[in-house]
C-alpha cells in the first residue's frame, strides 16, 4: 500500500470541457498526461453554470454524483430524466449517451469518475457515518466534501483529512476504517482496479 499526499481539491488546474461547453478540473487520470480520447480512467470536477450537453466518451462508463451545488436533471436521449442531488446515488451511464442536463437551482459541481469499458472496473459511493471499507483497489481516491474526517488504516497509521481535500492511495488491500468527526460530514470514495500488465518472460 501507498499512501500520497493530500490534495487541495481547490487548487486543481481548469481545462475546457471535451466539447467546450464548460470547465473541468483532473483530480487524476491514468496513463498520467492522457487526452480525453485515450485515458485508462479519469477523476475529475466539472462546473455547470447552465443548462447544455455533456460532452460524450464513446467506449466509457461513467459515474457522476453532486459536489456542490442544488443539483442537476438530466435528460437522457431515450426520454428518462435523472434528478441528481447531493442526497441522491451517484448515477451510472454510458460515456456514448446523449445527455442534456439542466439546472435545479443554480450554478452546481459534479465529480465525475470515468473508466474505459472492459479494461477496468471502479466504484464511487458515499459515507456519512463510521464505516469499514473492507474492499480494496489498486487505485483509491477518498474526497471530503463536508467536514472532516479520520482515516485508520492497517499498522495504525490515521490520517485527518479535511473538507475539500483528497487522498490517494495505491494497492488499497486491508480496508481502511472511516469516521466523520461531525455529524454533517461526508465522505466520497472512488475505487478502480484494472489487470498488472503481464510480467515479461525469456525463453
């Protein structure tokens, strides 16, 4: 296991969206320095001030969930509408769909979590109260939105982690325990596992 350092969420760079319809801002991408055509997966912030498309990643799955803001609609091509909240689950669908979203009640930030189909596969949940996280990863992403919160993982080593701030850590296999140190805090979690590329051999 690799514990990183903790990331100032707010200090991450603004690039424009895939189809210049707003800004967004990598937490991390794998291989790192990949465009939006060629990345393994993808964490990342996007900033949606008014009603427009997402931008489409054919061959993608993806994962969004609220950040900050009201919320959005969104308007699938096949006539279904998600609400999506910061109470709601986060909402799965294809990087090919054609989605339309609007806005619930002003300018809102959504995490999104992005993996290439059938080379990886990932998770995102939230956590509002103590819980064990027994699965692991080979690449884990914990983001505090809301409070903070304290992070105990195998041989006792705790961390504090802070709202707006994010821990990487690589060949989570022990779990990791997570408690809110108030009772607004939450937590979101991403985890992704895809194969080791296989180890060369001599003949």
């Amino acid at each position: 296991m690799k514990i990183g350092k903790p990331i100032q969420i707010a200090s991450l760079t603004s690039i424009p969206w895939k189809n210049g319809g707003g800004i967004t801002r990598n937490l991390a991408i794998e291989p790192e320095g990949a465009d939006f055509d060629n990345f393994l997966w993808r964490l990342s912030f996007a900033e949606i001030n008014e009603a427009g498309s997402f931008s489409t990643f054919p061959g993608v799955d993806r994962s969004i969930l609220v950040w900050k803001g009201n919320g959005l609609l969104l308007h699938s091509n096949g006539g279904g509408v998600f609400v999506l909240t910061s109470d709601t689950e986060p909402h799965s669908f294809r990087g090919e769909d054609e989605i339309e979203a609007t806005l619930i009640d002003g300018p809102t930030i959504d995490f999104n979590l992005m993996v290439r189909r059938g080379c990886c596969t990932a998770a995102v949940n939230r956590y509002r109260s103590e819980i064990v996280i027994a699965c692991g990863a080979r690449q884990a992403f914990f983001l505090c939105a809301a409070g903070s919160f304290r992070l105990h993982f195998l041989f006792d080593q705790e961390f504090h982690l802070r709202s707006g701030e994010s821990l990487p850590v690589s060949y989570l296999r022990e779990g990791v325990k997570i408690s809110p140190d108030a009772t607004d805090a939450l937590m979101i979690v991403a985890l992704i596992d895809w194969p080791e590329p296989a180890a060369a051999t001599n003949d």
